[in-house]
C-alpha cells in the first residue's frame, strides 16, 4: 500500500512538472536551461515510478 501511494505522489509531482514545461514552451522567449532541468527532473520522477511499480508486480 506505501509503494502505491508514493506512486502516485510521484505521478502528481510528474504532472506538475509537465505543466511546467509547457508553461516554459508557451513563452515567447522560453529558458533553454530551465527546460532542460525540468525535463531531467520528469525523466527521474518517471524512472522512479518504473522501479517501484517493478517492486509491485
């Protein structure tokens, strides 16, 4: 039951970062830098999630 709720912990903070870099790629002069970290920060939320739902099954 832990696994599952820090699963979905992982996937509200996914989504959150996913609003945030379409927020940045709305910008006229969007951060480059910034996308980069934010999309990096996804990949490990993602890779995370991976590994615990392997945990599960």
């Amino acid at each position: 039951m832990a696994l599952e709720a820090r699963i979905r912990e992982l996937g509200s903070r996914h989504q959150a970062l996913e609003t945030q870099i379409q927020d940045e790629l709305s910008r006229p002069a969007s951060d480059d830098i910034k996308l980069k970290e934010l999309k990096r920060q996804k990949l490990r939320l993602k890779e995370e999630m991976e590994a615990l739902r392997g945990q599960i099954h």
